[in-house]
C-alpha cells in the first residue's frame, strides 16, 4: 500500500491496492492509520485525508466501517476525507449510504488497456 504525506496542500495520500473487505480490513485499515498518525503528517497538521479507491471493485460492510472510523478521526482533527474511485458499485454504495454527503467523491475515469 502506497501512503506519503504531502506537506503542500497538507494533505496524507494513501492508495488502496483493491477491494475494502473483511479479509483485508485490518491491514488496510493499519496502514491507514499508520500514514494518518505518523510525525510527519501530525506535525504537519494535514487538512485531507485523500484515499484513492480506484484499483477497488467493491467495498462490505467492513470497509464501509472502517471508511467511518477514518471519517471520525478526520473531523477531529478538523480534516476532510476525499474518496477517488472508479467502481460504478462503490458510487452506488456511498450514495446508498449517504457517505457521499460526508466524504468528497471524486470519479476517476477508468483506464482501458
């Protein structure tokens, strides 16, 4: 997994390697807050949160826990979260459950080879 801490625009990018399941949750959800709680990005004061989701099919209910637990600590620190995804299921499940009204959306084009 991918994760940097961009002091720039204050923001931690964390790239998601596929699906957001409960066989993957833990370690996802490990580096996550590893990159969000790190020195670097806490003495940095981020302001984003950015997780890109486009490499993601499909996210449970354990994914969609753990997007929760990334929200609640973001707006603790006064942060956003931002989702950038490609999956037209993963639209279909934050607009179902109304995370798209507390995380920013943005669609990526998907890439065809």
């Amino acid at each position: 997994m991918n994760q940097n801490y961009d002091p720039s625009d204050r923001s931690v990018q964390i790239v998601i390697p596929g699906d957001v399941l409960s066989t993957n949750v833990d370690s996802i959800r490990a580096a996550i807050f590893d990159a969000i709680e790190s020195d670097e990005a806490l003495q940095g004061g981020y302001e984003r949160i950015c997780l890109d989701l486009t490499a993601a099919k499909m996210i449970d209910s354990a994914g969609l826990n753990l997007l929760v637990s990334v929200l609640k600590v973001a707006k603790s620190r006064q942060a956003s979260v931002i989702a950038k995804i490609t999956s037209p299921h993963i639209q279909r499940t934050f607009s179902f459950t109304r995370l798209d009204k507390l995380i920013q959306v943005e669609k990526a084009e998907t890439t065809t080879a």
